[in-house]
C-alpha cells in the first residue's frame, strides 16, 4: 500500500521561511516519475505549486518562482519544499503528490501552512 507522509507546516510570519517534506513508501523508487506540491486554500481549487520529476526537470507556479524551491531524493523517496519569503496568500493546505511511470496518482494527507503576524 502507497503512503504518502508529509510534515513541517505550521504558522509563520510573513517574511519567513518553511520546509516541507513528504516520504513515499510501499513504492520501488525507481516507478516513482513525478513528485510534487499541489496546494489548496479555502474557497478555492487546488493548484500546482511546484513539481519534479525524476531526472530532476522543475516546474513552479508563476506565484512562487524565486521564493520557492522543490528537490527529491531518489534513495529516500522524499520530496522536499523549500518556502521562503512567504507571504500570508500562500496560506493552504499543501499536499504532497506523486506520479508513477503507471500513471497512478496518490496524494498524502495535507499539511497546514499558515502565513500571519
């Protein structure tokens, strides 16, 4: 069974800085193609945030570009986002997303990040 565990949101003021990672487990590494962050805020759809594929090809919503940053390790399985600048828009729940050479999507839970002073 695909597990997907995401930690490290929080509150934080706007200006700083958070990281969040997200383990995939009950998956071979090497079937895993895409990982990424996907985003959802109340009231609105959920958007891309930003995304990485296996060889390491990024790709970031324009609202991010620059304050943000994806990375993946392959040998944990994990993917990684690096938040900075934040502002209080960016407040959502972020999900963790994968993408196998099957096609099959699994999400994980969602991880609260709150931008506020």
């Amino acid at each position: 069974q695909v597990q997907l565990v995401e930690s490290g949101g929080g509150l934080v003021q706007p200006g700083g800085s958070l990281s969040l990672s997200c383990a995939a487990s009950g998956i071979f590494s090497i079937n895993v193609m895409v990982m990424g962050w996907y985003r959802q805020a109340p009231g609105k759809q959920r958007e891309l945030v930003a995304g990485i594929s296996d060889v390491g090809r990024t790709n970031y919503a324009d609202s991010v570009k620059g304050r943000f940053t994806v990375s993946r390790d392959n040998a944990k399985n994990t993917v990684y986002l690096q938040m900075n600048s934040l502002k209080p828009e960016d407040t959502a729940v972020y999900y963790c997303n994968v993408v196998t050479r099957y096609s099959r999507v699994y999400w994980g839970q969602g991880t609260q990040v709150t931008v506020s002073s």
